[in-house]
C-alpha cells in the first residue's frame, strides 16, 4: 500500500439522532452510493462510539458491511461535554494513523455533516496537512435546509453557531447581529441545544425589530417537521412553541 | 380537497447538473425516500423545464412517476438570465396556483438544494404567507460539504453569493472580508460561474495574507472531487489551476 492511498471520507448521518424517527431505514434519508462507502469502511472516527455503532447496524440494514461490526476500528475525538464551549485542540494527527498508514478512513458526526456546526475540522486539517484526499459525500446540513425553508435570503447568509448562554449577553448579541442582517441584507442562522430552544425563542422574539423576519425550523427531515416564517410582530401576537428534545434551527433577517 | 392540504416540497437536486457524472444512478446521490416523493408529485416549479425533465427521467429509472412525463405541470420561475444579477422581484403568489389549490408542488434547483445561492425563496415565502406547510427534503448543498471538506471553522461561516465582477472592487471586497475573517474567526464562502474560477483564484492568491488558510473544492460529488486547502504562502508557490468548466467552491479563514 503506498504512502499516497487512503482516503478521508466525510460521512453525512441523518438528521433524527435520539428521536422516534431513528427506527426509519437510513435509505430514506441517506444515498445509496453513501451508504455502500460506509459499508465498507474498516477506520472510523467519531464523537461517540456507541452511536456508531448504532449508525453502522442501519447502514447493514441495507448494505452488508464488509466486516464484522465488532472487527471495526471506531475511535472517538477527544472533546469537551455537550454544550457551546469549543473544543480544545489536540492532536489531530494521531487520530489519523489509519490514514496515513494508507487505509481508507470515516468521519461521521452524531447528526448531518461531520466539521459543520460539529468538531472534526481539526481532523479534516490534519489530513489536508499531511496531503491525503478529502471525499465529503453528498448529505443534508440542517443548516442550509432550514436556509432554504426559511424563504429568507439565500444568497448571503451567516451561520453563527450557539448565542451567548447569559440573558444580557445573548440580547446584546442578538441586536448586533440584527444590524448586521440589515446592513449586508444578511441571514442570520443560530441553533440551541433542544432544553435551551424556548429560552432562545423568547429572547428573539423580544429583542428583534417587529419587521424583521424570523423562521424556526424544527426537526428537519422528521415526519413532525415543521418550518415557521413570520415577522416578529406575528410572532407576538401568535406565539410558537418549540419543544426541548428536537434540533430547531433558528434565522432571521431584518428588512 | 380542503384549503389546508398541500404542501410546498423543496426538492434536492444532484450537485453533477452539466458534467459527464450525469449519467450516473441519482439513487447514488439522492435519498431514496426523496426520489419516492420526487416521483409522486404532479406539479413542479424550476429555474429551467428542460433539465426538470431531465431530472424527472432520472428519478423515473429508479420509481415509476405517478403520471407520464409529459402530464406533469412544470413551471419556470421568471429570473434573469445566468449570472450575478439579483432575481427581480416576481408574483410568487401567482405561481403557487397548484399549491393554493390543495396540491403538493416540487421546487427544483439545477444544482443542489433551491432557494440556497439560487433562487426561489420568494416563492417559499409566498407559501408560508399563504399558511402552507414547506417540507425541505434532505439533499446535499455544495456550500455546507465545502465547508466541511475545508477543514476551517465549521462553527461560524458566511456564504457570501458573488463577489463583484469588477478587479478594483472585486480586490477591495476580499481584503474587506479577510477582517471579517479574522475579527470573528469566520469562514468566508463564495463561489463563481465557472469560466471565472481561474480569475477569481488568481485574485484570492494575491489579496489574502500568506497566512490565511485558503480552501477551493471543485466538482463536489463528482468522481473527480477534490479539496486542496493550503496557507496562502503555499498557493503562491505551488499554483492551483481550477478547470472552466465544472462548478467550485471558494472557502478562506483568515489566522
């Protein structure tokens, strides 16, 4: 095997992790052609073994894997607990010894696409650094799927991860991300941990502008999926509610 | 068939529109459970009813279409013609006719996922004006997997559409962008026609700081794919070339 196989596949998941959903076949919402690649993929890394191999035994639901599920190597990224704080660095490169040992290796997240809203960039860098392909396989980020239900701007958009947790902090972050959605004509995409969405909704439906428009998207691709786009003042008058155990994506746009 | 019946299906397209992988199996980059409902729908809106039956003969060779080809209703929506040039506004409302009559209605890019970096969302707001339900079905966006195959903050980024046509402007707006960059540690996205990739790389190269990380994807999906995410300093040594024909992906983050 020489130094230049192998090859870093960027593995979408779906979008139902920990719903009722889950049970639905992964060839609903994944490709085929994605799902015969993780089939055979022997090097895997992950935010959590456990999942994967939960992931895994879905994917042999319609394709067989090539080997046994407990002869595959998965290996977690080091990372700090759930929640906004970023993840320290580490050393990417040791994650990588399957790769640059010429073997062909996953990076799957917990939900959508791996080192979008998600660690794994640093593995991502790691592998360009050391000069081995990238393959990102085709699947959905809840991000741009909530960008296109919105029926906001899509042209010019801003994903920008979790808001301040501190009540004032978050507001006046809100305000400033307001302006900026007015000035460049901007979207302006956040997402919550699920017991947090009613909280974030509350705070953008009292610090926005009564003009501006605000789409909550919950649980995309979910057979509950539901997409909401009002102008705040609708908002008031006819609040929403979001649940705390399903992903909301949450954009506005000021006008 | 009730008022409230109907719902506006945003629907994924393949990432291959125009290039040789075209002919290739859209079960190997598109769900199953989306070409099932890809197949049953009666009513479709699209940038170009040419390539719209092009896709629907691709789905059909995977699910039979509940009415032949030429019964099913394929509407254009007025735009301008290919290029950078804002949508002028339209009367979305009068193109939901269909959806307004209680039937689902398809919405359909050329590329990827419509109304991200594309048009259409005028017509998904007129359907959440008009009380009805939008479903984004799960389907890949070359913005969110170059993000992910770049290996720069996947936390917080912008898709910026075009940049400016012309050189001077065109300079000024990246080195504005580059402080965006580096002010809130922001992955910068755009992306080009592709006859002015070359032009566009060249003018990144020699704007951007050597530091800079600097990420360009071509052909997304395609057997060709690739993703070369360099410093600066290094594009400026070892030049990059980015074919004319195939579409690319421009990511930069400014260190």
């Amino acid at each position: 095997m020489t130094a230049s196989a192998g090859v870093l596949y960027l593995m979408p998941n779906a979008l139902d992790f920990g719903t009722a959903d889950a049970s639905a076949g992964l060839s609903d919402r994944i490709p085929l052609g994605v799902l015969r690649v993780a089939a055979r993929l022997e090097h895997w890394l992950c935010e959590n073994a456990k999942t994967t191999r939960a992931f895994l035994k879905r994917v042999e639901a319609v394709c067989p894997l090539a080997l046994p599920l407990q002869q595959i190597s998965i290996v977690e990224l080091p990372r700090p607990p759930k929640g906004r704080a970023e993840p320290a660095a580490f050393d990417a490169t040791g994650l990588l010894a399957p790769l640059l040992a010429g073997h062909d290796l996953g990076l799957l997240s917990e939900a959508g696409l791996p080192a979008v809203a998600d660690p794994g960039s640093l593995v991502v860098a790691a592998a360009h650094a050391a000069q081995k392909r990238v393959i990102a396989l085709p699947g959905a980020s809840s991000i741009t799927l909530a960008i296109a239900a919105s029926g906001l701007n899509g042209q010019s958009f801003a994903f920008l991860g979790y808001l301040p947790i501190d009540a004032d902090e978050r507001n006046a972050r809100i305000r400033e991300l307001e302006t900026i959605s007015r000035r460049h004509k901007q979207t302006q995409v956040t997402i919550e941990t699920p017991y947090r969405n009613a909280a974030l909704l509350a705070a953008l439906v009292a610090q926005l502008q009564p003009t501006t428009m605000l789409s909550v998207s919950i649980g995309l691709t979910l057979a509950s999926e539901s997409t909401r786009s009002d102008p705040v003042s609708r908002w008031r008058v006819l609040p929403g509610a979001v649940p705390a155990d399903v992903p909301a994506v949450f954009s506005f746009l000021a006008r």
